[in-house]
C-alpha cells in the first residue's frame, strides 16, 4: 500500500470524512456539505447511518464536491473518540471501498493532530492487509482496488514524521501475519528460521541453532517434539542492540510449532488443517522484534523461539516416554499433543541462563481450553510478577489487543506431578487445562519474572469485527509487546 500526506483533498477519487453520532459531520464535513448543498445530510437522514462506529455510508458523486465518490465513516460519541476509534474509522472507510474500482483513498482529517492523521494511514494500511500469495485466479471484482491511501493533514511534514514509526509497526505486523498465513509445506521450520534470518537487514542479530547443536546443548523435551518429523528442529535467537551497553536485557519466547498434527496422540482430521498456526506465538515474538528494530527503539531485546512439527512416525516420541529437560527436570510426556510447553520448557531455561534477563514473557497457542475458558477475543495472561503482567494489561487496549489475567495457583501443581517422573506434560483431566499448561512452563523459569500468555484464542479470527485485523491471520500481540515496550521499558 502507497501511502501519502497532503495538504489538500482536492480531486480526490473517493474522500473519506469522519462522523460523528447523531450525524453530525466532523472537520471540513460541514464545508463539504454546504458545497453540495446539503446532499451530505440529506443522504444521511435518508439512511441508517448515524455516525456510529464501524460504520459507513457511500455518496456517489455529491454535486458540487470535488471528489468522485464521498465515504461517511463512522467516528462514533465525540467522548470516546480515542485512538481506537480513529482506527476503526478508518478501517472501515477502507473496507467501505475496496473493491469499488478507485485506485486511491483519500481520508480527511485534517481537523485531527499530525499523530493522528499518521495513525489513520497506519489504520488503513493494516486493514488491507491480505494474504494473496497463492491466488492467481482472484475475479477482477474480488481484488482490491486500492492502490494509494492519501491522508490529509494541516502539517505534512510532522505526520510524515510520525508516520514514519507507525510504518515500522505496520511492517512488523505484516510480516507476523504473513508468517502465521503461510501453509505448513512452505512455513517449515528451516524455512521459517531463513525468513528471520532476513531481518539482519534491519538490525537485528539472527542467531540459528540447528539439531546437531540443540543435541550438544541438550533442548531435549524441544528434539522430542520434532523427532517425528523429516524436518529439523531449529531455535532462533534475535537480538536488538538498542539501549545501553550494559543494560540487562528484556526477552521474548515464541511457541514455533509450523504444524501440530498431536503426534501419536492424533488430532482428529476436522479442523487440523488450524493447526498451522501453531506458531502463532513465534511470529508475536519475530513481529516484536521486527517492530523493535525497525524503530529504533531503545531497549536491549532478545527474541527466542522453537521452532519444531509435530508429527506422527515410526521415530515419534510414545506417550509415556521420558525425556531430560535442558534444565536437567525429567518430563513424561503422556500426551504428545500437550508439545508446546515442551518446546517453550527448553526455551524458556535457555533464555534465562544464557542471558539473564529483567523478565522472560513468552507466547504460545498452547491450549485450546484457554478458548473455553475466555472465548475468542481475548488472551490469557499468567505471570508470577504482577507488574510485567500490569504493563502487559496495560498496553493491550491501547491497541486494540485484550488480554486477561488468570490465576497460577500453587494449589493446582500436584495435578503435574508423575509417578515416574520430575513432572508431566498434562494435568488430570481437562480441569483448568490452561492454568495446567502454565504452571509446568512455571518450573521452568527458575525465578525470572515471567508471563505466559496463551494466545490460542486469538492468533487467528475467522469472522472479525475489528475493521483493522482482517479475517485470518492477526499477528496478535505485535502491536502490544510494541506499545508495551515503549510505555515501560524503553530508556
Ligand atoms: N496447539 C494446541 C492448542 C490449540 C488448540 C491452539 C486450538 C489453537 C486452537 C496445543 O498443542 C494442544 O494440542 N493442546 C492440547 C493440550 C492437551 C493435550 C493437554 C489441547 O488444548 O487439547
Ligand atoms: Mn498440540
Ligand atoms: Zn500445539
């Protein structure tokens, strides 16, 4: 997507103006209207449209405006007119009009700040997100037609200024939903670790570990889940450089599993093709890292995350084997299917011995009782220190992103204990089955403030009802560990 600041609306294809409930037209809307001699209202009181968000209404070339098409774009109570809602405006204005055949949108909002006019575009920009790659036969009538977002602002300079970090995490936000988007055949994890290995070019240090070298280091719980499969295993380690020398840095783990079949404990075949984005949790982590780097921004980082696919074979690990952690804990893996903690088990030892950090937060598509448990909008958070988890709560509805904070009680440990071994990778029964899962990669913190976050109910929507996350895959949790990053931890 072009994006451009101007100063004027002028011949404009389609021009998008922000309304208030209750119809009331916001900025130049009033000016517009009395040009077109009232055909703006007259339109609306014709309609349903009230101004409410997420909503819009088409007014096909108005006499007298110089603009092909007006779009009325929903801003909602003037009250509540946060950035959210500007978001959503315009989003929805976008959506309003892409596939009309106009190859350009211009939003109006010059009444507004150069931020936001700057956050608009990144708006638009994240709401024409697709995932086209593989469609060589899309109908003419299906494709998006729009080329170019035009914003306009009273500063061009300032909002091409500010445009210029909501770009970077607009990009990372990309790149997170391309990767979860992609097929399992394609998104392998060699392939997968190559794709990180790219963004050197921003910065960042790619470190890539491959079997041999997760053998010597000893991620055997990470091996077992990958042994089934004919591709390697691999852990990738980013790091940005941006704070100062010797300052401790912050880290990110990232559930990586490019395809969940169970295991031997088989998934059932109606709805496994989901299971690509199992690595959902990765992505957030490489689209954070992305985001991070892209903006500078200053902060020590590190970015960890496995890389495996689970698969059934003659090689699979059996339920009830037992494997020796890298922590030197012993895990019976009663259920092949339960492989995301012992990916991020491994994981998670590793970060915290190899770098020390402040804190350890690690995502994960890890249970699907977290979906029963919250439903499918928001996430849930368990941490031992209540201010990482208050600084992710924090940034999450700043950008559109809900979370939830769910309990770690101690009580619930002995339901991980195995007769025969230091743990085991399920609980009894399905009860808490989310809490279960967190409390085993608990044990694998050594004491680091940590948080979990199970994004297994929103790594992917199928029908969503936010204008800025197109249906499939989200890149859920970039723009919060972003926004987090930037409220708490950067110097
Ligand atoms: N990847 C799944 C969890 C999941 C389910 C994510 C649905 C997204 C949507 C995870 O590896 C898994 O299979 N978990 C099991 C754990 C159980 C075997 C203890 C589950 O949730 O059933
Ligand atoms: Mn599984
Ligand atoms: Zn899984």
């Amino acid at each position: 997507m072009n994006i451009e600041f101007v100063a004027s609306a002028a011949a404009a294809e389609v021009l998008a103006v922000l309304v208030n409930d209750g119809r009331v037209l916001a900025g130049v809307g009033p000016g517009l209207d009395n040009t077109a001699a009232g055909a703006l209202t007259r339109a609306m009181t014709n309609s349903r449209f009230t101004g409410g968000s997420n909503s819009t209404l088409i007014v096909a070339a108005p006499a007298g405006v110089d603009a092909g098409t007006v779009v009325l774009t929903g801003a909602g109570a003037p009250d509540k007119f946060d950035d959210l809602a500007l978001e959503a405006a315009a989003g929805a204005a976008y959506h309003a009009v892409k596939l009309s055949g106009a190859a350009s949108l211009t939003i109006e909002v010059s009444h507004l700040s150069p931020d936001q006019a700057a956050r608009a575009a990144f708006a638009a920009r994240l709401a024409s997100y697709r995932f086209l790659k593989y469609r060589t036969t899309l109908k003419p009538e299906k494709t998006p037609s729009i080329e170019t977002i035009k914003v306009v602002t009273g500063d061009v300079k300032a909002a091409e200024a500010a445009y210029v970090a909501y770009a970077a995490v607009a990009e990372a936000v990309e790149f997170s939903r391309d990767l979860v988007a992609e097929p399992a055949n394609v998104l392998y994890p060699e392939a997968y670790a190559r794709r990180v290995k790219g963004l050197e070019k921003l910065g960042l240090e790619v470190e890539i570990l491959g079997e041999k070298e997760l053998e010597k280091l000893g991620f055997r719980t990470l091996l077992a889940v990958g042994q089934g499969s004919v591709r390697d295993s691999q852990v990738v380690i980013m790091k940005w450089n941006g704070g100062a020398k010797d300052d401790q840095p912050i880290a990110f783990v990232g559930k990586g599993v490019c395809f969940d079949t169970g295991g031997i404990s088989l998934k059932p075949a109606e709805g496994m093709e989901e299971m690509k984005w199992d690595m959902g949790g990765s992505a957030a982590v490489v689209g954070a890292m992305h985001a991070l780097a892209g903006r500078k921004a200053k902060v020590n980082a590190v970015g960890v995350i496995g890389l495996v696919e689970n698969m059934p074979d003659g090689n699979a690990t059996r339920p009830g084997d037992v494997v020796e952690s890298l922590s030197g804990q012993t895990v019976e893996i009663l259920n092949t299917d339960a492989e995301g903690r012992l990916v991020l088990a491994d994981c998670l030892w590793y970060t915290q011995e190899r770098f020390k950090p402040k804190f350890m937060l690690d995502l994960a598509t890890l249970t699907g009782a977290m979906i029963v448990a919250l439903g499918l909008e928001y996430a849930g958070v368990f941490s031992n220190s209540d201010e990482l988890a208050n600084n992710f709560l924090a940034a999450g509805p700043k950008v559109g992103e809900n979370a939830w904070r769910m309990p770690i009680p101690a009580a619930y440990d002995r339901h991980i204990e195995s007769p025969i071994a230091d743990l085991k990778n399920m609980g009894n029964g399905r009860a808490g089955g989310s809490i279960t899962a967190a409390l085993f990669l608990q044990r694998f913190t050594n004491g680091t403030p940590w948080a979990h976050i199970d994004i297994a109910p929103t790594a992917w929507v199928k029908d969503s009802r936010n204008p800025t996350v197109p249906d499939g895959a989200v890149g859920w949790g970039v723009r919060t560990l972003d926004r987090m990053v930037k409220d708490a931890y950067e110097s």
